[in-house]
C-alpha cells in the first residue's frame, strides 16, 4: 500500500516540475519575441549609424556659414528615425536640437579659426537608438578686406576739376562688413580727413588750382582686420577764362588808415582804405570795376587793380553793413566778381548833422567828448556810459570849459554833428568814441554795484 502511495507521489512531482520548466521557457520565449520583433512580429534593428559627415572630419579651412549634414536611416524600412544633434566648440559638444527629422543642421555664424565638435544620435519608432562618433572641423581664418583699388581721380592724372570727389573699389574676401578711413591732403603723408564710412566715396570740398594732391584708404572689417591701400595723387586743372579775387580787405582784418591788423571773426574798416583786387583771363583784362553797396565807386584799367575808398558820410541805411563787391571783364566782354561784407565808420543820421552845424557856432551850448568808455547804452536820442578816460570841451555863450573825466557814469542826451564808435574787446563791452552834444556834461555818483545797470541814474552837473 504504502509502494503504491510513493510511486503516486513520485509522478506526481515530476509532473509538477516538468510544468514549471516549461513554463520558464515560453516566458524566456515571450520576452526573447517582444525584444527582437516588431508588432508585426518580425525582428527590429536599431537605426544605422550616422556617417559620412560634411564638412568631413577633422577637416580645415571650413566656412563659417557651412551647415552640417550626415548620413543616417534605419535597416527597418517602415521604421521612422528622428536625430539628436550635439554642437560645440568643446568636447563632448552640448546638445543643440533633438528628435528632428532632416539630416542636416544649420549652426548659424560661426567664428574664425575655430575647432567645433558635433555627434549625431539617430533613434527608431522603437526606442531604440544608434549614436555616431564625435566629428571636429576647423574653420577657415579672417582675411583682411580686400586692397583699395580703383582710385577715382585714376592715380596720377592731371587736370582733374577743382570741384572732384573720391571714389574707390573696396569689399572683403569674407563678405565681412568694411568701414573706410580716408586720408587727403596736398603732402606725401596726407592728414586723415574722413572715418569709419561705409561707401566707398568721400566728397571733398573745393581744391586749389595747379596742386598735386596725395590720398589712401584704410579699410577695416568688423572683425578688426585692416587693409592700408596705396598713395595715390593726382593734380588739379590750370585756371582758365576769367577770375578774380579781392586781395585787400581780407576776412578777419582790422584796417586803421590803411595798415591791416589782425581781428577774429569779422573785417573792420577804420578811415580811408585802398581796395585792391587780382585778376586775370585768357583774354586779357579789359577794366576792373569796384561797387560799394551796389553802387559804382572807381574803376581800374591795369594792374595792380584798386580804388580808394573813404567813405566820409556814406551811408547804408542806418547798417554799419558795407558789400565790396569787384568785377572783372575781359576784352570779349566775359566777366568775373567777387565781393566781401565789411563793417566801416558809424555816423548819427544826416539830419542831426545838420543841427550840428549850429550846435558847433558859440550861440548854441555843446559838448565835444572823445576817449574810452563802458557799456555804451542807447537813450533816447543819446547815450549813457561809463567813462574809463574822456576829454571834454564844453562852448557856449560866455563859457569855453575844458576838462579830463574819469570813472564817471555819463549821460550825453542829444547828440548833434557827427560821431565816431570803435568797439574794441570781447562782446563789444568797451567803446572808443567821439560825440557832440547838446548842453554840458551830466554825471551820476558811480559805485560798483551799478557798473551794468541800464536804469536812468541820478545826475548832476560836471564839477557840482
């Protein structure tokens, strides 16, 4: 009985066993199928591996505008693969893009004469994924811009049009940005005239007659490269036709009887003057004509050219304003002007002139002043002003004063006959002058504190 029991038990454990072993194996098989098949049941492959890089590997002189490109794909033909693309200037580069699906990658502007690193990951539907191996390129180095070229006026020529420009051929090799300096000037080593232009013209304002000019260019990329172009020259035209020029006055003079001292800023004109101008023309110079204020003064018919000028009760309006204005004419009628804006002697207006000549008998009480002066104000129908240094004389009936007058403020309150204002200094501030007046001369007690109040003062008699 108990043989039986044994032998039940015996098979009974090896069926167990033999249904766990098998058991074992179809889940093994199982797994083995959901890893190598797909879901149509047949097996997957990984994606290839990326190859074939541009720009190959360890490849130099690259443009810094290439884009990257592989080769990619998959053994499984219904598989789709995606790429992760790495990009660096260090090794391992950084991840840039991932799961794109082109094979290629554009890394925008890259710099000169730089090493780059790149891998490219490729994966399946699947999961499962290849990586390539890390490629280096080197870009190509900076040149600098290209060499100035073209020069226009060309290189050496002759008769060039006083009123010329510049122009030139520039660029760069890179397609870089380029800025140009341009250095002019009538010497060997010409001063700069012009920075950091991006055409490549420069105007010039307008050159001498019968001068040889020397000019280069500089060009500059943004990468700070730069490209001296060689010296160029060229010479200016001779002057033909007709010409003139005005030779005295001159701008910035200041002319006391005829000599010529210099004044910044404007041309004075203190008494008489001898104007004089140059000029010449192919066909000879018939006559020089001079206009003051429009108005014919003088001509003259041979050189040197002149007409003098003393202009004892000229007026132009009441504008201390004059034109000179010459003109040239030849013998075929042809001419050519000049002209220059002066200020001359001031004068009161003609009718208190002539009053002033009755002011000047001893019937009528008047006052002769002259010296150096203050803060010369117009009043009325005269003048206050603070007298540094002044002679008076002072003619009446039954009174002929003289006298000196200093650091006084002073009122002359009708003027009469004519008068003379130099203004001398910074802002006109101080004054030389001659006046006649009628009556004597007022005072006011002066002080510091009223040295540049314009507001009437209390006066009083000289002397009292």
């Amino acid at each position: 009985m108990r043989s039986k029991e044994y032998k039940y038990r015996t098979a009974s454990l090896m069926h167990i066993g033999s249904t766990l072993f098998f058991t074992a194996v179809l889940m093994i098989s199982s797994l083995t199928y959901s890893i190598g098949t797909s879901a149509s049941g047949t097996r997957n492959d990984p994606p290839n591996k990326p190859n074939t890089p541009d720009p190959a590997n360890a490849s130099t002189n690259v443009s810094i505008t290439a884009q990257l490109s592989w080769i990619g794909g998959d053994p499984d033909p219904e598989d789709v693969v995606t790429y992760d693309v790495y990009f660096d200037t260090v090794s391992p580069p950084a991840l840039m893009v991932n799961n794109q699906s082109a094979t290629s990658y554009d890394p925008g502007l890259m710099e000169y004469l730089t090493t780059y690193y790149w891998q490219v990951v490729a994966w399946d539907g699947q999961g499962n994924s290849t990586a390539g191996e890390v490629w280096e390129f080197t870009t190509v180095p900076n040149h600098p811009p290209n060499m100035p070229a073209n020069p226009d006026p060309a290189n050496e020529s002759t008769d060039v049009s006083i009123q010329t420009n510049l122009s030139w051929i520039g660029g760069d090799p890179d397609n870089d940005s380029v800025i140009y300096d341009v250095y002019f000037g009538d010497t060997t080593t010409p001063p700069q005239i012009a920075s950091n232009l991006t055409d490549t013209t420069c105007a010039l304002p307008t050159l001498a007659y019968s001068t040889t000019y020397y000019w280069r260019i500089i060009a500059t990329d943004n990468h700070s490269a730069n490209t001296t172009g060689p010296l160029w020259m060229f010479t200016t035209e001779i002057r033909t036709g007709i010409w003139i020029t005005i030779t005295k006055p001159v701008n910035n003079s200041f002319y006391f009887q005829d000599q010529r001292h210099n004044l910044s800023g404007r041309t004075i004109i203190y008494g008489s003057i001898n104007i004089t101008a140059d000029a010449s023309a192919d066909a000879g110079i018939a006559r020089v004509e001079f206009y003051i204020d429009g108005k014919l003064k003088g001509n003259d018919t041979t050189a040197p050219y002149s007409c003098i000028w003393k202009p004892l009760l000229q007026f132009n309006g009441l504008s201390l304003r004059h034109t000179i204005k010459v003109v040239a004419i030849d013998t075929k009628g042809k001419n050519a002007s000049a002209e220059i804006n002066v200020t001359k002697w001031r004068f009161h207006v003609l009718p208190w002139l002539v009053i002033g000549a009755v002011a000047l008998s001893s019937m009528v009480p008047h006052t002769k002043m002259k010296g150096f002066v203050f803060n010369l104000r117009a009043k009325g129908t005269g003048y206050t002003f603070f007298v540094l240094r002044m002679s008076y004389h002072t003619v009446g009936p039954l009174k002929n004063e003289r006298g000196i007058i200093k650091m006084k403020r002073c009122v002359a309150s009708i003027l009469v006959g004519p008068m003379m204002i130099l203004k001398l200094g910074p802002g006109h501030m101080f004054s030389y002058v001659s006046i006649t007046f009628l009556g004597g001369v007022q005072l006011a007690t002066h002080s510091l504190g009223n040295l540049f109040d314009r507001s009437p003062q209390p006066l009083r008699k000289n002397g009292r």
